[in-house]
C-alpha cells in the first residue's frame, strides 16, 4: 500500500505552523497508524530533516498518549480506537490522509502533533480522588459494591485521559473526560463522603480551561474506550445537587 | 570496597516484617517538612511511593518522562494483582503465596523479601478498594477472584482487562491530591540522566525538561529510582515504548550494583511480530491458554489454511509433550516449547513466526457465547491488529519479552548499596527470583510503595536529621550537570546517517538471538563482541537531527540506546557467568534429558549483583548467597 | 486546589482562560458557571415548550370556527377568574416567559462567548463530524430567528403594529389571523420560522434531558423519539395554519 501524508508540522509553540506533504511507500496493511509515522520518520531522519513528533507509548491504546485528528475525525475513522490501534487496512490504497494535532486554547501545541494536556491533570487535582491515605482503609470485604455500580463504575474509569473528547468537541468541551473521572468515584459508595465538594471542584476547574457542553455527543465517537455522554447527565445532575443540596443531610442519605 | 549486606531482620519469617518495623527509627512530624526526598518514576510504585510520604508530611519531588503522571508503562497491565486474601476459602494464606513466589522464582529469590510482599498483599486491596479502584465484583456485590499463572487457588484481583489501568489511577489520584495540597512538587515531562553522589550518599539528580531542553540539578535528602524495567533492551516487547533503563543505568555507574540482569521473562501468548517495521508486541493475556489448545502442523510444508488441516496432521505439542498441565505449564516452558517448534520449521504465519492457539474446540464445547463472555475483548483487539477473525480461524501467536526480573539490587529495606537511594517496582531485583509469576508484579509495586518505602526511607532519614539538603552548586551535582550536558553535545555533534531506533532495532535482533529464550556460551560471547561493535558504530554514525532546547524525541532516544548497549553487555556477561538454568533464563548446556531447565543449586544459589568499572572495563561480581529455611529447594516438574 | 505559582514548566504553558467564580448566594450560585447555566437553559427550554405546545393547541381551535377561537382567546384572560381579576394569570405567564426567554437568551449568549474562546486556532483541515447533526449545530440560527419571529408575531397578532399588519382590529382575534395569513410572503415568514423552531426543538428537547441530568437507561431510547415527536407535531400544527388559509380551509 502508500499513501500520501499531509501533516501538520510545527517547530515549537510558538512557531507558525504548516502542512508538509510526505510519501509513505511500501506499507502494510498490518502496520499501525504510528508505524506508518514511524516508517515516515526514518525517511526524513535519512534525508536529514527533523522526524515528526507526536505522542505516544502503550501503542495499544491504554496510555492515551497518542492521539491526532485523521481526516477530520480524532483517533480516525475507526470507532472506540486509539491511534495507536488503528490499522492501515481501514484506509483505500493510495489515498491522501490529513493528519493535524488536538486544537484547543488549553491544549497547546508543544510541537508537530504533541499537545500539553496538564488541564486534566489540574481537574484531577481539584477532586478526582478518594482521600484515604495510605493505611487507613477498612477491610476490603466490609462494603459490597452491587455489581452493576462497580460494572458502571468501571465503564467511566476506563477513560484514558486521551484529550480526543475535547479535540472532537465543536466547543472543545472537556464534559466527557471530567464526568468519567467524576462519575467512577460518584458512583461508587467510597466516593460518597466527598461526593459534592467533588462535583463542585472538578466541574468549576473543568471550566477553567475547557469551553462547556451543547450536547452534540461528538465526544462520545470520538472516544477510544466508548465512554457514554450518559456520565455527563448525571455529572450535570450531581452539579446542581451539589450546588442546592443541605450537605448536613447527606449521612441520612436524604442528599 | 563493596559489600552486600541485605539486612535481613532476625527472628521467624512471619515476624521479620513487623520486627523490623519496630526497628525502624521514625522521624517525628514536625521534622519530616524538613525532609526533601526525591521519587523519579510514576508508575506504580513511584506514584504510591511519592503519595504515601507526602500524606506522612515529607516535600516530595516526583519526576516522570511521561506527559502526565497518568500514564506510565504499569498502565497496560491486563491480568491482575494477587492477594493472600482467602476469600474464595480455597487454602489460600500469606505463607501459600509466598511459597508459589519463590517455587515461581525458580528458588532465587530472597525469602524474607517475598514473605513480606505475601503479609503485605491483604493491604494493598484494601487500599486500592478504599481508593475507588473498581474491582470485578459477584452479585453479592462482594469481590471477586480468578486463577491465574499456575497455582491452585483463585487469589488474583482483576478490573476487567484493565488491572494495571485502574491500581495506576488509584495511585496517580492519591498523587494528584498530594500535588493539589502543595505536598509534592510535580514534575511531569522530565527525565532523569543522572544520579547524584556526594560523600558515598545519594543527594539528588540531574534532568532534562523534556520541553525546553534545560537540565538542571535537584537535591534531596533521599532519591527513589522507581522507573520500570529494561525489557526494551530487546527493542520488540510487550513493554510501552518508552520504558528504558537510562535512570537504573546511570545509577549504576554512579555505584549502585545490578542484580541477575540475565533474568528476563518471554511471554508465551503474544501476537507475533509482522513485518519489519513492527515497533511493539502485543500481549494476549495469559488466561487464554485455559481454554485455547496450541498446535502447529505436523507438516513443516503444509500450506493449508488451519481449518483445512485435519486432526491427525495437526500437533498438539504441548499435550502431547506435559501431559499433566498440557496447554497450562508455566510460562518459560510454554515459550520454549513454541521457540522450538518455531526453529525447526514447523511455525506458521506468512513468516513461519507463530503457532496455533485454537479455540475450535472449546467453541463447540462450550458455544461461542461462553467464549465470547470470557475472551470477547481478547479476540476484538486480536481482530484489530490482525484482521483474522479468532473465532473462525486460530490465533497466532509467539513468545516476547514481558518483564525483567533483574534489577538494581537492594537490600531488605529496598535501599541499594549506596545509601539513600532506593529502588521499588520493577526496576529492583528484589521479589521474582528467576522467573515472575502472573499477577505479582502490580503487587510487588504498589507493596513497595504504598507500605515499604515510606517505613525505610524513615528510618535512613531519621540518620540525616539535622543535615541541610545538599547545594546544588556543590562539585558533585556541578559534575554530573556537565556530564549529561557534554553528552547532550555529543549526541548532537555525531552528524552520521542512522537514527536511534534503527540501532536499538539491532541491537534488539542481538539480545533476541542470542539473550533470549535459550542461551549458550558461544552465543553470548558472540552477543558480546556484536554488542561492543554496534555500540561503536553508534558513537560514529548516529544521527540525532534538531537541536537540545526544544522536544527532540531522537535526543531522548538517543540517551536510552546508549544505556541499552551496556546493559546489554552487562545481560550477555551475567549470562554467561550463570552456568546453570533457571527460571527465565535458559542455558541450553545445562537442561535434562528432556529438555527441562537443569539448576545448580550447589553453585549458583546467590544473587549476582555487578559493579561498574567503567566503560570498557568488565563489572566486578559480587555474590549475596541465598539461604531457604522455609521452603525446600526442589526441582520445578509439570510433566 | 490550585497553587499560585506555577510548579513545571508543562504547567505554566498552560493557563486558565477563565477565573472560578467566588460563590453568589443560592440561587444566583447556580447560575455562575456554564454547567449550571445549561441547566438555566433547559429549565426555560422547558417553559418553552410547554408554551409552545400550549400555544400550538390552543390555536386548533381556529378550525372549529371564529366562535369556538373567541371562546378560547376569551378563555385564556379569565383563567381563574373571578378568584383572581381578569387577565392576572394572563400577565403572570407572559411576565414568566418573558423572564424564561430573557434567561435562556442571555445564557446562551453567554455560553456561546466562552466557547469562542477555547479554540482560538481552529481546524486547518476539514472537520469529518459524525454525531453533531445539522441541528445541534444550528442551535444559534434557529435561536435568533425564532426571536425575530417572535418580534413579528408580537407585532403582528398581539400588537397590531401598523407596518406589519394594516388590517388588525383589536380583540377581533380569529378575522386578524385569518387576515395576516392570506397575505403570502406572511404565511412564508410563519412557515420558515416554525421549521426553524422544530429544529431547535429536535435537539433542544433531546438535549435538556442531557442538561437537567434526567438520564435512566428505561428512557433513553425514549428521549430522542420524544424530540422528534415534539419538533414534528409544533411544526405541523404550526405550519398547518397558515397553510389552512391560504388554501381557504379557514376564512
Ligand atoms: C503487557 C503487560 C502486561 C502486564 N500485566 C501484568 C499483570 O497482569 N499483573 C502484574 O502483576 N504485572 C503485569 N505486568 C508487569 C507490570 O505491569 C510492571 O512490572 C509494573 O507495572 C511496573 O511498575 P513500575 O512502577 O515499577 O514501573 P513503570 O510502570 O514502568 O513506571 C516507570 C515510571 O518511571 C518513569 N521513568 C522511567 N525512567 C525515567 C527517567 N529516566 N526519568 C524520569 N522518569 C522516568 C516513567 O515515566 C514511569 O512513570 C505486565 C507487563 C506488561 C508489559
Ligand atoms: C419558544 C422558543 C424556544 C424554545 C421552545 C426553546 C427551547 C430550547 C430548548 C429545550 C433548549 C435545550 C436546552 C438544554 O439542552 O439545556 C434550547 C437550547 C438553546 N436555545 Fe432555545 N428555545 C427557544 C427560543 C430560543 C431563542 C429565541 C433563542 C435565541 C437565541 C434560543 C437559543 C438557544 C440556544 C443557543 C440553545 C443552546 C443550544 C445548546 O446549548 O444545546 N432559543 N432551546
Ligand atoms: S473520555 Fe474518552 S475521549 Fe475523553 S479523554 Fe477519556 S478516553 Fe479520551
Ligand atoms: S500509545 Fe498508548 S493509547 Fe495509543
């Protein structure tokens, strides 16, 4: 197979950017999408110029260090997948594939397709935890987690903090990361206790960076691991709670 | 002169932990804000690590390469973690998990060690429990428990497909809520090139923004290595791509000893390498293998596609070979068996570079359905990567490298030879012995995280009270500082034609061929004259394009395929030296009859632990001989 | 929470775009941020639609004859008359639409200025959505022109502005409709504006359920055909009226 390369090359986050055209002859269709880029690489490092930078590391979509908008649709036309696991056999031979980093204000570009992604980290910081600290948790056993909440509880805490969310989000709204990480403790009976004061926190740092939720759910086909824009309902359910509920009642689960 | 002393605490196995605990000198409250102590690595024993003592009130200052301290190569973990627990009442207890672990080891490992790791496991759950980990749970809504890796009780707690995922984000939110409240400094994006030694005592490292090119010193009145294994050294592995030796290395030439660096384990279940281009291998979880019969043609020219081949030209080597376990013996010896088939012709696959893993049988047993329950995610990303469909036509599959049990040696508390810098995870030697058993090293982890290291690292702490944290302007960091810039410079100045990843690529081939599943003498001399070769060639013909003040991917490579040639010197030289097979490490002069692994107990029953003489000067061993009071040293047999 | 100082230089590249806000009393707190506007904004979707569905079947009424439609336009200024004067409820809901509309526009307003400015270098290559139809992303054209609309009708029907509508005679409700719609280009100014607010309402009243956080795996399915029934039955009966007149089925 080749396949011509359009990708967005930028020195720096300053630097103005540019599309470079690049040819990627003799490929698979096993190859992975980053093979290709890897294969791409070597040619350019042979011809002395600088190798496309982008990130990644698992290369089997559990980091969530890769991500690029392919052809306008971020991870590319394949759904619930990674860059990384995106294979060249869902391309036509010969065809032109437009390869552009994440866009967002709280997304810059380090370089090439690299973006910084700290915003998550602050949401994280501002309340994606349970504070227990080391040695001070009860007996695992002692709190039984009805099944379908753990099995809920896990379908949001499968998030890879990938970023495609935001970059496919016409808003670049983070609502669909931020819920999976508010939602799997929420939902949990450990997270009750800090259940609002959590809500409160992530969704005001949520705020802080990203633009806000219209509901188109391009996030949710955008995202690698099928997170349900369901967890947004509820976040924004446990937003309002949180802002108009007498906390002093929460031990008698009248919320 | 160096000696190893592994400061094992005296008294019964069962009370050596909490002895020891007792022993172990606290620092009080008001003077641990006064203790800065460094933890490079956030995957999970760094991330545990770096948390845990900023919750006991120490200035941490926590390092990671990687983006985010998110992500990190623990986060691909698939299978589980494993607990003394009991739960399911079938005979499980501390000292069973314990004895699996160093029956599992191949008898090479420090008992006290494990002992504590199988006292330890019960806490770990909790925490993790307690954390919002989101375990797999029965309908009692109580957890639930599967078998893993050949032991005879269900003690390995799973989240799905996503284990390793879910213990990371645990310990990264116990992070993340440290970072929030000012506790630990973050530094993300960063990477280690150096360690820093002053007076015999580590007090800081030299980084690298990854950013803006800047490296600079850090001090501290301790320093964690907690930064992963070395399986990269093989170039093709199931680790992440960026999980390197360089912060184990570089403490290594500053003094610390390294420990069997020979002991790497091959996974038996991987998807085989396609073509050249191939930049990692994928793991098919082990469990597979509970229902999936591996088979290759009996026919090495027998091109018909696999359902075409009938019953009695197909070879079941595994059960026809270990009847008993059949498609279930252990690891290594999975792995050896398919690189045997693979050698003599029979493999198959467009490269002849697989064998057969057939769930035909257990779908007509069991209707797809049960398969689909069981294996439905396995099969999908089997489908992704390779376009066959597993439920039609059989997997392919064949060993890679999974883990490395060798590491940097510590002693009991975890601390190397150098005194105040300590090691946890899988970049110590400390719990496997020769050869890890499934589902231990997510425990081994977060055990030397959460509830070893912030004991020990106390107590050496509670020596330094009093001691102000060590100038960064002082020689010893001004030295180092120059060192990597020097080498930054270098990199940079080579100007010849090859990038990093082409010579790791063979430098991989080399560690494959001949480091690999089975090892002779021969072979890994030849290794070593390869290896001294190649890595001359890369001081004159690498190219590393840009500059160093900005991200350079081929910089950093360029720092870690160095320390790959080295360390892959060093793993051809232990190889040789360990005139015995054990566990992962497989010497073909030295197997049964049969062909099963033949170890020396009379000889080698010690930890090889090397020190660095330079560059070209060949590292000195050392031995820590190892003594079994509570198990027996006995031949492993699963036929 | 958040440090001052920034601690890595992965950090510092990246700064907020908007300041958390010191907390109003209850119930102005739920109005400082976006997720709580979006509530704000479906709450008043909500009143919305009851009136508009309100409004659209009250006005079938126009097919039983000009008595029946006096009877009804009569009926809506003494609800609950004589416990309460005439024409109080009357007042009390247009004083509470207006409220809604002023709310939900200056919330969607205000939400449409900080999206602006989270992208500020778009796309350079073209967008391929899959989820984010042509409705969810017309939602601030469909707006404004149902706000104009809704000027016009004012002036129109209830009003009688004289530029718009020559022929309006105060309370003579049933023969001001009948007149409006027989001139063309007013029946098109009705058509149009009601297709655009069934689009607004196939993803509004699908999205408010996302907003106010109703969310249950037993009504999921539900919520979409529910817009789709919604925007269709507005747009039918709506349009149906001036389409009746200018056919001659009302006159
Ligand atoms: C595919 C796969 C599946 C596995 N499944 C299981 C399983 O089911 N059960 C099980 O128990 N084990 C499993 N393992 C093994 C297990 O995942 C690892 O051994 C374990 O996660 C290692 O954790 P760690 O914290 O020691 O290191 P890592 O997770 O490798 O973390 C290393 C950290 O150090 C940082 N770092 C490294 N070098 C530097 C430097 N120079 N400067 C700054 N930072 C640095 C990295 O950024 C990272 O944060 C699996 C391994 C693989 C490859
Ligand atoms: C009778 C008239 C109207 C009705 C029934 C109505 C109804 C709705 C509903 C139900 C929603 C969804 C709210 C949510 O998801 O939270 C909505 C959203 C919206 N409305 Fe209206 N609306 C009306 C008039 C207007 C007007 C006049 C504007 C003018 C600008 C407007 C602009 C918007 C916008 C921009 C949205 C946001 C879309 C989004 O964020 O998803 N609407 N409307
Ligand atoms: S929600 Fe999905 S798309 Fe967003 S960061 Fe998480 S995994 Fe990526
Ligand atoms: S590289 Fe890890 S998710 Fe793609």
């Amino acid at each position: 197979m080749k396949f011509t390369l359009k990708v967005w090359r930028q020195d720096g986050p300053e630097a103005k950017g540019r599309f470079e055209t690049y040819e990627a002859n003799n490929i698979s269709d096993e190859m992975s999408f980053l093979e290709v880029l890897d294969v791409v690489n070597e040619d350019l490092i042979h011809a002395g110029q600088v190798p496309i930078h982008f990130d990644h590391d698992c290369r089997e979509g559990i980091c969530g260090s890769c991500g690029m908008m392919i052809n306008g649709q971020a991870h590319g036309p394949q759904r619930g997948t990674a860059t990384c696991q995106l294979h060249m056999r869902k391309f036509q031979d010969g065809a032109t594939i437009v390869v552009e980093p994440w866009r967002a204000a709280s997304f810059p570009i380090v370089r090439d397709l690299v973006v910084n992604r700290s915003a998550f980290d602050r949401i994280i910081e501002a309340g994606g935890f349970v504070s227990v600290n080391t040695g001070s948790a009860v007996e695992a056993n002692t709190l039984p987690v009805p099944k379908q909440v753990a099995d809920a509880a896990m379908d949001a805490a499968q998030c890879i903090g990938c970023g495609a969310c935001v970059a496919a989000c016409p808003n670049g709204a983070a609502q669909l990361f931020t819920s999976a990480k508010l939602q799997h403790l929420n939902l949990l009976p450990q997270g009750q206790a800090e259940r609002w004061e959590r809500t409160e926190n992530m969704v005001e740092t949520m705020e802080e960076y990203f633009g806000t939720c219209t509901n188109h759910g391009e996030c949710e086909t955008a995202c690698p691991k099928n997170i349900s824009i369901d967890f947004i309902a509820y976040m924004n359910r446990d937003y309002i709670k949180a802002k108009s509920l007498n906390r002093k009642l929460a031990g008698q689960g009248l919320e | 002169m160096v000696t190893l002393d592994a400061r094992i605490p005296e008294g019964p196995i069962e009370e050596k932990w909490e002895k020891a605990r007792f022993d172990l000198r606290l620092v009080n409250p008001a003077n641990k804000r006064r203790f800065t102590v460094i933890v490079v690595g956030t995957g999970l024993a760094g991330a545990s690590a770096a948390a845990t003592l900023a919750e006991l009130g120490y200035n941490v200052k926590a390092f990671t390469f990687h983006d985010s301290p998110r992500r990190a190569h623990s986060i691909a973990a698939q299978g589980g973690i494993n607990a003394a627990k009991n739960y399911q009442n079938d005979g499980d207890s501390p000292h069973r998990l314990f004895y699996d672990t160093i029956k599992g080891g191949d008898f090479r490992s420090r008992e006290a060690n494990v002992y504590r790791l199988a006292q330890i496991s019960v806490n770990i759950i909790d925490q993790c429990v307690a954390q919002g980990v989101p375990f797999a749970r029965e309908y009692s809504g109580l957890l639930e428990n599967r078998s893993f890796g050949g032991v005879q009780v269900s003690r390995t707690f799973y989240a799905r497909g996503q284990t390793g995922q879910q213990l990371l984000l645990g310990a990264y939110s116990a992070l993340m809520r440290q970072v929030g409240l000012g506790a630990v400094q973050l530094h993300p994006r960063t990477e280690m090139l150096d360690l820093v030694v002053e007076d015999g005592r580590a007090v800081g490292i030299i980084t690298r923004d990854l950013l803006t090119g800047a490296i600079e010193a850090h001090a501290g009145h301790a320093v964690i290595l907690a930064t992963g294994g070395y399986g990269n050294v093989y170039y093709l592995s199931t680790n992440a791509k960026k999980s390197n030796a360089t912060a184990a290395w570089r403490a290594h030439k500053r003094g610390a000893l390294f420990a069997n660096p020979c002991y790497t384990q091959i996974h038996p279940t991987c998807i085989p390498a396609g073509d050249e281009f191939q930049s990692k291998l994928t793991l098919m979880s082990e469990s597979l293998r509970n229902d999936g019969r591996i088979w290759v043609p009996k026919d090495q020219n027998d091109t018909r596609p696999p359902h075409q081949i009938p019953e009695q030209d197909r070879d079941y080597y595994l059960e026809r070979r270990y009847p008993a376990f059949g498609n279930l013996v252990p690891r290594d010896v999975a792995s050896r068996a398919a690189k045997r088939e693979v050698d003599e012709g029979r493999g198959v696959g467009p490269k002849k570079n697989g064998v057969y893993l057939d769930f035909s049988d257990a779908i007509a047993r069991l209707g797809r359905d049960v398969i689909e329950e069981r294996y439905g995610n396995l099969f999908e990303m089997y489908e992704r990567i390779t376009g066959d469909d597993p439920y039609q036509m059989p997997m392919r599959i064949y060993p890679a490298t999974h883990y490395t049990m060798g590491g940097l040696w510590v002693d009991y508390n975890l601390q190397s030879n150098i005194p105040g810098l300590f090691v946890g995870g899988e970049a110590n030697f400390s719990d496997h012995g020769a050869n890890r058993l499934g589902a231990s090293a997510l425990m081994q982890g977060l055990a030397d995280g959460y509830f070893v290291l912030p004991y020990t690292v106390g107590d050496y702490l509670a020596g330094q009270l009093g001691k102000p944290l060590p100038s960064t302007s002082d020689a010893p960091f001004q030295d180092a500082l120059k060192s990597v810039q020097d080498q930054t410079k270098q990199f940079l100045a080579i100007g010849g034609t090859r990038s990093p990843d082409d010579f790791h690529r063979e430098l991989g081939k080399i560690v494959w061929d001949k480091i690999g599943m089975e090892r002779n003498a021969a072979g890994l001399e030849q290794a070593i004259t390869d290896i001294r070769s190649l890595r001359d060639d890369y001081y004159k013909d690498l190219r590393v394009l840009g500059n160093g003040d900005t991200l350079n991917d081929s910089l950093e490579k360029a720092f870690r395929v160095a320390d790959f040639f080295e360390l892959a010197e060093l793993m051809a030289r232990d190889a040789l030296h360990r005139e015995e097979s054990c566990g992962g490490h497989f010497r073909a002069e030295h197997q049964t009859a049969d062909g099963e692994a033949k170890r020396d107990d009379e000889n080698f029953s010690y930890v090889g632990a090397w020190e660095w003489n330079g560059p070209d000067t060949p590292q000195t061993l050392h031995k820590e001989e190892l003594t079994f009071e509570n198990v027996h040293l006995a031949t492993r047999s699963y036929a | 929470m958040a440090q001052a100082t920034p601690r890595s230089t992965v950090e510092a590249a990246v700064r907020p775009i908007r300041k958390r806000p010191k907390p109003l009393p209850w119930p102005l707190s739920l109005y400082q941020t976006y997720v709580g506007k979006k509530w704000v904004m479906a709450i008043t979707g909500v009143i919305g639609l009851l009136f508009v569905a309100g409004h659209m079947f009250g006005n079938i009424k126009m097919y039983m004859g000009e008595q029946e439609f006096l009877h009804y336009a009569e009926g809506l200024r003494t609800v609950a008359y004589p416990i309460v004067p005439e024409k109080f409820l009357l007042w009390v809901a247009r004083l509470g639409l207006l409220g809604a509309l002023v709310l939900h526009l200056h919330a969607a307003f205000s939400i449409w200025n900080h999206n602006r400015k989270v992208r500020p270098v778009g796309y350079q290559s073209r967008r391929d959505y899959i989820a984010a139809d042509w409705a969810s992303r017309t939602m601030l054209w469909t707006g404004p022109i149902i706000l104009l609309f809704i000027a016009f009708h004012l002036a129109d029907l209830t009003w009688g502005v004289e530029a718009v509508n020559p022929d309006f005679q105060s309370g003579e409700v049933y023969q001001n409709v009948v007149a409006s719609f027989s001139r063309w280009p007013v029946a098109t100014i009705y058509i149009v504006a009601n297709v655009a607010l069934g689009i607004h309402i196939y993803h509004g009243a699908w999205s408010l359920f996302q907003s106010l956080g109703v969310n249950n795996p037993q009504i999921n399915q539900g919520r979409r055909i529910f817009a789709a029934l919604f925007a269709l039955a507005i747009v039918a009966g709506n349009v149906s009226f001036p389409l009746a007149v200018l056919l001659g089925i009302v006159e």
